[in-house]
C-alpha cells in the first residue's frame, strides 16, 4: 500500500530560531533536497510569511518541472508548512527545542485534493505515479534532513 504521510527527524545542534530561520528560507532548499534543485519567492518582498507563494524546480532524470506553493504555517522557532499546488501536497518543518539544540521534523502528506487531480490528469497511471511520489518523499526526507544538519552545524 502507497503511504500518503510521513515524516522524519534529526537533531540539529542549533537553537529552534535559527534552525528555523535556516529552513524557512526557501531559497535555500536546492542545497539540500535530492529532488528540488531551487525555490525563489514570487515576491521577494513577501518572504516566509503566511500567504506567500514561492516557484521550486524540480528535477528528477527523467524530467524537471516547477511547482507553485504557498505557505500555510509560518511560527517562527516552530513550524514552517506550506502546500504545493494549492492544496496537492503538504510539506513542512516541526521545531522542538531539545536539550543543546533543536529536533528538526519534516513531514509529507499527500492531501485528498492532490490524489484526486493525479487521478483526473493521468487515468489509469495515477496510482503509480502516486507511488513514485511517496517513496520520492521518504527516501528525500532523510537526506534532506541530514544535509540542512550538516549545514547548520558547520557554523
């Protein structure tokens, strides 16, 4: 059976405002995720703000496209989420102070509104492709994790 959600975490030897400040700024995600290569605000003026849309180009070998998403969570020390698509997909980063630094979630859910457009755009693929997203997300979380890690304890 396909998962729709999941999550993971690393501890992160950074206090919750700075991680958080690390991972809200979108423009940075090419840095760490295996897939999206870049993000940019739509308005730069917006910033990691409730409300804001950002572009991500993603790249996989045998495509790349962009998404558009918008932030929906924007506590800073604790949460940063926004959804792809207008409600396709959820992303987002869960802070929790820790003793000497921060637990850093991220987690994924594939929404209700996302499985149904998969299904109206590809037919009898949809499932499939559903699939590939998943484990897409899963085996991406990890190493997303592990590299903002490396990042934000380098200094």
């Amino acid at each position: 059976m396909t998962v729709l959600e999941f999550a993971d975490s690393v501890f992160v030897a950074l206090d919750p405002e700075s991680t958080y400040a690390l991972v809200s700024d979108v423009t940075r995600m090419g840095e760490w995720s295996p897939i999206c290569k870049s993000c940019w605000w739509d308005d730069p003026a917006a910033g990691a703000t409730v409300g804001a849309w950002f572009t991500g180009r993603n790249v996989t070998p045998e495509r790349t496209w962009d998404t558009r998403s918008q932030v929906v969570v924007a506590a800073p020390g604790r949460e940063f989420t926004w959804e792809v698509n207008d409600g396709w997909v959820r992303w987002g980063f869960h802070l929790e102070p820790a003793e000497g630094g921060t637990r850093l979630t991220q987690a994924w859910s594939f929404l209700p509104k996302g499985i149904a457009g998969f299904h109206d755009r590809l037919g009898e693929r949809a499932d499939d492709e559903i699939a590939l997203r998943s484990e897409a997300a899963q085996s991406g979380i990890a190493q997303t994790l592990a590299a903002i890690k490396l990042t934000a304890e380098a200094g």
